[in-house]
C-alpha cells in the first residue's frame, strides 16, 4: 500500500514539474492574480489522476489484494471471538443454579 501510494505521489511531482514548465513557458495560461500556485496544482492532480489510473494498474490490483486479505483475516478474526464469547456464555449458563434467572 504504501509502494503504492508513493508512486502516486511520485506520477503527481512529475505531472507538477512539467506543468509549472508549461505555464511558466507560457504554453498553458497562467491563473488570475494570487491564484497561479493553486492553477498549477490543481492542473497536475488532473493530468496525474488518468496517468496513475492507467500507469498503476497493476500496483493498484495489488494493493487491493493486501487490503482484501487484511479485511477476510480480521473478519475471521472477529467470527473467531464471537463464538468463543458464545461458548463462554453457554457454559455460564449451564452452571448457572436452577434458582437463578437465565439470560436469554
């Protein structure tokens, strides 16, 4: 996961080094006033965005994988204390004294 998401970070620096080139050669408008910095960002998110998509396929597969794996363990995981905690309130309530009040 983590490969993963540095070789987003790493297509996003480079769709950002050639879109400031871009702007500051003037090829792709400058934004208006203060707002040439945020232009240049949001530019590259949406140029990077489709590049990752296409270009991490396989890394991303793989990530899901991991995260599939990781959720169907802690499921078992999960299912696993439940029925030991089921277990555990069977038998409290076979030792439980006739006189007593059964939980249901």
């Amino acid at each position: 996961m983590l490969r993963y998401t540095l070789m987003r970070l790493g297509v996003f620096a480079g769709c950002l080094v050639v879109v400031w080139g871009l702007v500051y050669s003037g090829v792709v408008p400058r934004g208006f006033g203060d707002s040439n910095v945020m232009w240049i960002v949001l530019l590259a998110l949406v140029v990077s965005a489709p590049i990752s998509f296409v270009v991490l396929r396989k890394e991303r597969d793989r990530a899901s994988e991991t995260v599939v794996r990781r959720v169907d363990r802690m499921k078992a995981n999960l299912e696993a204390s439940r029925s030991q905690e089921d277990a555990a309130v069977d038998t409290a309530q076979g030792q439980a004294t006739p006189g007593q009040a059964q939980a249901s």
